[in-house]
C-alpha cells in the first residue's frame, strides 16, 4: 500500500533553513499539501497542491514535490515555526505521513 | 469567519458506540466536501472518512469500515459520525475538516477543534 514517510524530527538553528521530506512511490505524480500542528492546536494548511500558500501563511514558507519526494522549506525559521508538521497526499483516501517534530534551537 | 465545532466523544466501553456531531458556520456547508481526520494520543494524522457535499459518494478507511457511518444535514450545516462496534484502537481526537473548495487535490482548509472519544473498559 501505498506510504509517505518523513523523518520523525528534524532540528534548526533560528534564522537558518528548515527542510523537511515526504517520500512516497512516484509522490511527484500527484499533489501534496502540509499542515502544522502545534501542541494542543488543530492542523493548520501551510502548503497546498505542492507550493502554494495559502492566505496568511508567511513567505518563509514554501514546497516542492518531484520524484519521489515533496519538500517543505521554511527559510528564516523562527522560534513560533517549532511545531510538527505532516504532509499529505491521497490515495484512496486522505494519506498522512507520520510526522515530523520541528525543533528550533 | 469560519467556524466548525465538534461534539459527542466520551468514554465509552469497547463495543459501543457514539455520534460525533460537527456544527459548522461562516460558509455555505452544502457546497463543500467534508472528513473526519483522528488523531490518537501523541500519534499523527488519520483520515476516518469522506462525505461529498450531497452525499452521493462516501469514502472511509480500511479501519473503520463496516463500522462508522458518516453522514450530513445540509439544512441544519452539521457533519455527524456514528461510530459502532468500538475498539480500544479508536481512542482519538476526531477533527472534523473541510476540504479546499478551489484546490484540485482537496487539502484540508479548516479543522475543527477537535471532540475526544477514549474507548477503555
């Protein structure tokens, strides 16, 4: 069945580049979106259909999807991007990725 | 403003069941395609279900199928979840979200805040 698989964390210094991944067989193949969730907090869209913001998400905040793997990059990362984030794709359904925690530090 | 709020979890026995209600408001319910997302205790993101916005098409997870229904009321803007045959695994947070209407592949635009339903004996 078909999978996407992130890295569970991923740590960064604040003002430098985060990249997180999401692998998935032939991912480029179709559109995949991001959500940040910060502790206590619902999921909120930063990315959809593989690069586009959404209103009211800052433009430190991009995406990428090609191959196998959809890329989010936060540049500039600050303090208030720690959070975990999740990507998402559909097949046969929505299709969540695990996870991955976003530590700034 | 958007707004979505979800009623109905509790504790419950395995093998019981509940109904997850989602009140929505600030947009016109009936034009937008509709999920439960769930989300176990320190786990990530999983899709329960799919509801179009006439209900024509229905989709749900290998895991619960067979033993959620998911349905709607256009009329009174609510998105609602029976959930029969409950199991310990169903322990969750269930978020009720709405799909993008302009987004080819439906991203989630807007969650509700989320109802708990903890399934323990």
């Amino acid at each position: 069945s078909f999978e996407l698989t992130q890295p569970p964390s991923v740590s960064v210094s604040p003002g430098q580049t985060a990249t997180i991944t999401c692998s998935g067989d032939k991912l480029g193949d179709q559109f995949v979106c991001w959500y940040q969730q910060k502790p206590g907090q619902s999921p909120v869209v930063v990315i959809y259909e593989d690069s586009k913001r959404p209103s009211g998400i800052p433009e430190r905040f991009s995406g990428s999807n090609s191959g196998n793997t959809a890329t989010l990059t936060i540049s500039g990362t600050q303090p208030m991007d720690e959070a975990d984030y999740y990507c998402q794709a559909w097949d046969n359904g929505a299709l969540f990725g695990g996870g991955t925690k976003l530590t700034v530090l | 403003e958007v707004q979505m709020e979800e009623s109905g979890g509790g504790l419950v026995q395995p093998g019981g069941s509940l109904r997850l209600s989602c009140v929505a408001s600030g947009f016109t319910f009936s034009t937008y395609e509709m999920n439960w997302v769930r989300q176990a205790p320190g786990k990530g993101l999983e899709w329960v279900s799919y509801i179009s916005g006439s209900s024509r098409t229905i989709y749900y997870a290998d895991s619960v199928k067979g033993r959620f229904t998911i349905s709607r009321d256009n009329a009174k803007n609510s998105l609602f979840l029976q959930m029969d045959s409950l199991r310990v695994e169903d322990t969750a947070v269930y978020y009720c979200a709405r799909e993008n209407l302009i987004a080819t592949a439906g991203d989630f635009d807007h969650w509700g805040r989320g109802t708990l339903v903890t399934v323990s004996s």
